[in-house]
C-alpha cells in the first residue's frame, strides 16, 4: 500500500485539515527546493493544498512554485489553491486583498504580491505542467461561478459554500478556487522544462 501524502502549506494557526501536514514557509518554502528534498521524495505527494498563499508570490514566482509542487506531485496528484479574485465586484473586498494591503505592515495582506484573474491562475500552473480545473471564480463581468468540489480532498474555508461572511444569499467573501492537477504521464513522456 502506497504512502498517501497530503500537505497544506503556508498553513497558519488553522488546522482545517486535521490527517493532513501541516508546514510554515519558514520549514518549507515554496521557493526553497533545498527544504523539500529532506522530508519527501520526488513524485510522493497526493495533494498540496495553498489557501491564500500564491498570491503572496510574484507571477514568476508562482510559476517557480508550481514548478516545484509538480516535481513533487505524483501523477495525478494535485495542488487545490485558492486566491483573492481580482474579477469580485466588491470594492471593500478589493481594497482588504490589494496588493501591498490596506494597512499597516502587519495586515496579512501587507505582503501580497499579486491578485490573480482565473485566467492568470490557470496561466501560471498550465505553464508549470498542470491542468487547470476552475471550482469558484468570478469572469471578466464580475460574475460567480461555482461547480461542487469534494471539501474532503482539500477544505477551504474562504469559499462561498463555508466563510461565514457569505449568508442569507449574499456572497461577501470569495476565492479563486482551482485544482492544478499533475496529469498521469503516459510512456515516454517528460515533465517542462526546468
């Protein structure tokens, strides 16, 4: 029976992911190839789940980071990520995830880099190798879409079906939400360019 690896990171104080590995970025960065290679192996992990942390990233170095989940990724596997969506048509919530934050240098928004579109989200990890499954988004016109995902393989918390903002039918606080999933590699076939 295979090892089945699932791990959160950039996770904070919250477990909403109780079997699953919990890291910081201090331990495990995803910048930082030099801090994975000790705890895992190559093609060992099942699933990498990031609420709110590549936007904490430039694009290129989320594309760095995808690049280095995908390597560690079992085919397959996958990395759920969820982001402030730049397309929300709320200027409250535009202005709490804009980049640099609202506030002082501890607001947690202080250090975002980016706030991705679904279509540079799906950008950066297609370019890294991945699949891009689109669950919760906002288009171009600022309008919600959702399909049902499986809060087992990965809970987010700021999505529209369990923040506790988004009540009695009014959606006060979104994320863009995908599954990068690393695609079950047939015979002969290599992962991108590094």
């Amino acid at each position: 029976m295979t090892e089945d690896l699932r791990i959160v990171v950039g996770a904070g104080a919250v477990c909403n992911n109780p079997d699953w590995i919990h890291t910081q970025e201090e331990e495990l960065s995803l910048l930082n190839r030099e801090q994975w290679a000790p705890r895992f192996r190559e093609g060992s992990i099942t699933a990498i789940l990031a609420e709110h942390v590549w936007e904490h990233l430039t694009y290129d170095e989320g594309v760095q980071a995808a690049r280095l989940c995908y390597d560690y990724l079992k085919p397959g596997g996958y990395i759920r990520c969820a982001v402030p969506d730049r397309w929300f048509p709320n200027d409250d919530y535009q202005r709490t995830v804009q980049v640099g934050g609202p506030g002082p240098k501890e607001h947690p928004a202080a250090s975002h880099k980016i706030v991705h579109t679904c279509r540079s989200l799906q950008s950066l990890f297609a370019s890294a190798g991945f699949e891009v499954e689109l669950l919760e988004y906002c288009d171009e016109s600022g309008r919600f879409h959702a399909r049902d995902w499986d809060e087992t393989k990965g809970f987010i918390y700021r999505t529209r079906r369990f923040d506790h903002r988004n009540r009695d039918g009014a959606l006060r606080f979104v994320s863009l939400l995908v599954d990068a999933v690393k695609p079950e590699s047939p015979a002969g076939w290599s992962s991108p360019q590094r």
